[in-house]
C-alpha cells in the first residue's frame, strides 16, 4: 500500500513540475514548441560556433549546410526573448559572421 501512496505522489509530482515548466514558457509569451525548438537550436550553435572556429575554408558542400543550419538557428532564436539567450550572444555572433561571409562568398562567386 504505502509503494502504491509513493508512486501516486511522484506521478502528481512529476505532473506538477511539467504544469509548472509550461505554465512559466507560456508567461513569457511563447508556445511550448518554440521553446523546444529554441533547445535544439542552442545545441546546433555550439556545434556550429566550433565549426565556425575550427574551418576557414569550407567546400561548397559544407557551405550549403552551414548556410541551412545557421538559417534554423536564426528563426529558433527569433522565436524567444533576448534574455533566454544572453548568454549565447557572443557564439550567436561568431556564427551569424561566418554566415554573412559564407553568403558574400557565394554571392561574389555567383556573379564573377
């Protein structure tokens, strides 16, 4: 009886948190699926912010991919308050630079 009482309460309380977690990202103005895609967007700039850093010249290839996926990042970050990801500015930066450079390159290559 009392493993039955425990489960009950971990289950309300599990049940609570999530409540609570979707209750505060929609006072912030947000949909519960904009805040996801925003998570999966921060850990696609980490890997992007390291791949910004590590490669000067990239194939065209990885610059179509690199252009994609920092595309993604943009709209996700768009999608949230600035304060959700003051800490991410200085990488959001780094990224959107290497992505302008990207697109100059091309453009230029475009119109030789």
């Amino acid at each position: 009886m009392t493993i039955w009482t425990i489960m009950y309460i971990l289950i309300f309380v599990i049940v609570a948190l999530i409540t609570y977690a979707i209750l505060q990202i929609k006072l912030l103005g947000m949909k519960v699926k904009d805040f996801w895609t925003f998570v999966e967007a921060n850990q696609m700039l980490d890997k992007l912010y390291q791949f910004a850093k590590q490669y000067e010249n990239m194939s065209p290839q990885e610059q179509l991919i690199y252009l994609s996926e920092a595309e993604k990042i943009f709209r996700a970050f768009d999608h949230v308050p600035d304060m959700l990801w003051e800490e991410e500015y200085d990488k959001y930066k780094t990224v959107l630079s290497k992505y302008k450079d990207i697109k100059l390159i091309r453009w230029v290559e475009e119109n030789k």
